[in-house]
C-alpha cells in the first residue's frame, strides 16, 4: 500500500503519508464546486477546504500517535485516506485506561481546534446569526471549518468500533471483563452501527456505505487479532520455534541451493558452515537471489550478513509483531548470539489455530 502513497512530511519522528485515492477527492470537490457555475475562484476554495480540513484530520492522528507514544507505543505510519486519517499504532496498549487515553486524544485535538476557531471568530466578529448559517459558500471557510471539526470529533465518537468512541467502549468494557471478551462485545456494536451506516448511506451520504463497510472487516479484524493474542499469552519463541529445519552449506551457490530447497519440499532453511547454524533463509529469499543473477554466489555471502533475530526468550506475542511486520515472513531465533531457530508465518497461524482447539477443549 505504502508504494501507492505519497510522504508528506514527518513529525516527532513519525511519517505522514497519502494515499493516491486521496486525491481523486481533491479534484472531484475541485470539479463540483467549479461546475455549480461559480468558477475556478469556488472551485480552488472547495478544495483548499478539503486540504485543511484534512489538515486537522492529521492534528487529530497526531493527537492518537503522540499519546501512544507517551506510553511508549511507537507509530509506524499516519496515512490520509478519503475517509480519513488513520494512525498506524505499532499495538494498542494494554491497559484499559491507557487505551482510552489514546483514543479519546484524537477528538479532543478537533474539540481544541473547534473550540480555538470559536473564541478566534467570536472575537474578531466573524460569528453570525445561526439563522443567516444555510450558505454553507466559501465566504464562511473559517466557521466551515469549525463545524467540521465539531463534526469529526462527534463522529468518531459514535460507539463503532474499531472508530474511537468503539475503542473508549472497549476500554470501559475491559474494566470489568477480559480483553478479549470485551472486543467481541464492542466489534458486535460496531458491526451493527456498521450495518446502519450503509443502510442510512444508501438513502443520505454514499461516503457512509464504504465507512460502514470499513468498520465492518475492521472490527471483524480487531476480533481476530485480540483471538490471537489471548491464544499465544503467555507463551515464549522457544514454546514454539521451529528447530528442525533442513541445513544448507554456507559455501553452496545459490544455484544448488534452489534445486536442494525444491528437492527436499520445506519452505525454511538453516544456513550453516562446518555444522555450525549460522543463519536461516527462505525458499523464496533463494529464489530472489536466483532471479537477481546472483546464482553463482554462495548463500552464506548473502544470507548470513543479513540475518535479524530475536531471542529465545521473547515473549510470543511480541515476537509475532515483529515478525507480522517483516517483509520476509520469518525470523531467525537466537540464544547467547547462536542461531537455534525459526519462526515464520506460516508457522505461527498453525500454532494458533492449534491453541485455539486446545483452549476451547480446555474451556
Ligand atoms: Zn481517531
């Protein structure tokens, strides 16, 4: 997705993207606002509006990314999408009062901004009537402004998980229940409210039809995700890791090395020199090399140099992060700075699937 987006900048070491779609937007306020006959003067306007008001969009993503951080949850990402901003939270955190913290930040920072371009409009005179308020025109940009604002923290508060007012649910839920069993609670109010966003976006606004659908395999998702987390609890990588995986030599070329990996049907290998494990590799990382005419080289030039690990003792559901985050789809396991494992992804929807029938027998 990222390869489709376009950086706009960063801030407190966390990177603002937008998305491609984003812009189709831009130019098709551009085009109504052109075409309602007031020319390219209205048209720029509509569309200048749209970019500050997805200006505070940003604040407000910001507002989430820089109270997680505070509770030191890194952010990978913020991306603006045509029906909004989300912030790409490395995990959500655990504790339920910290959690409502993350997600009540987000509005207030456009409770803020409404409230600070009030007393800015009250002040200069630029507040009118509410019974001159039905020309929603460029001449009231600033009062525009406020209103959407007032708008976005009022929406994202309607209880829809995975929305914001669904996590603040969620974490007044996890007060009194497990975590797990409070997700299931707000991803099926979620889903319903998600139900009634598409009916009621059929009849009002087709942006609630595809919002509607969002929250629908979004908290559909979120179930799945914390499924798998009280699934793996309490388990360590070497619970799990794969220890029996074929050994290639460091010193063959890559070109053997394919034909030994296809022969013996894994998708996992141990690179090793003189019995020792010195790194692991994947079938498809060979056969990349392979492609990329680097055959006559031997694996242990390319695979070994590039290994990145985690240790034995790490806990499982942190090392599934890691590893759902990483482009090659394993990891490396080491103790004491040796190599003694693997973990893929594969491997790890087995193990969850396999605790999940060993919890429901136990329960
Ligand atoms: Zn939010």
């Amino acid at each position: 997705m990222k390869q489709w987006s376009l950086y706009a900048g960063s801030f407190a070491g966390i990177k603002v993207f937008i998305h491609w779609s984003f812009w189709i937007i831009i130019a098709w306020i551009f085009m109504l606002h052109f075409q309602m006959g007031h020319g390219w003067a209205e048209g720029v306007n509509g569309a200048v509006f749209v970019l500050a008001l997805f200006g505070c969009v940003v604040l407000h993503e910001f507002g989430h990314a820089l109270t997680a951080k505070s509770y030191g949850v890194p952010t990978r990402n913020i991306t603006l999408y045509p029906i909004g901003g989300i912030a790409s939270l490395e995990k959500m955190p655990d504790k339920p009062g910290q959690e409502l913290a993350v997600a009540l930040a987000g509005p207030a920072v456009n409770v803020v901004i409404a409230g600070g371009l009030y007393l800015w409009l009250k002040s200069s005179g630029g507040l009118m009537p509410l019974s001159e308020m039905d020309h929603m025109g460029g001449g009231n940009f600033w009062f525009n402004l406020m209103a959407a604002n007032v708008i976005l923290a009022g929406f994202n508060l309607i209880p829809a998980f995975p929305m914001d007012g669904g996590r603040v649910l969620r974490a007044l839920l996890a007060y009194r229940m497990d975590k797990l069993k409070a997700t299931n609670i707000a991803a099926r109010i979620g889903q319903l409210l998600a139900i009634v966003f598409v009916f009621l976006g059929f009849f009002t606004n087709f942006w609630l039809v595809f919002i509607g659908f969002f929250i629908y395999l979004g908290a559909g998702g979120e179930v799945a995700y914390e499924r798998q987390k009280a699934s793996l609890k309490g388990l360590l990588v070497r619970d799990v890791m794969l220890t029996k995986l074929p050994v290639l030599s460091a010193d063959a070329a890559i070109s053997e090395a394919v034909k030994d990996a296809i022969a013996s049907q894994e998708r996992l290998f141990f690179v090793g020199i003189d019995g020792q494990i010195q790194g692991v590799t994947s079938f498809n990382e060979l056969l990349e090399a392979h492609k990329n005419s680097a055959s006559e080289r031997s694996i242990g030039e390319i695979i070994i140099p590039h290994v990145e690990g985690v240790s034995e003792h790490t806990d499982l559901n942190t090392a599934v992060r890691k590893l759902m985050g990483n482009p090659k789809k394993y990891i490396a396991v080491t103790h004491g700075g040796q190599v003694t494992g693997a973990i893929s992804q594969k491997h790890i929807e087995d193990v969850i699937s396999i605790q999940d029938q060993i919890n429901k027998k136990a329960s």
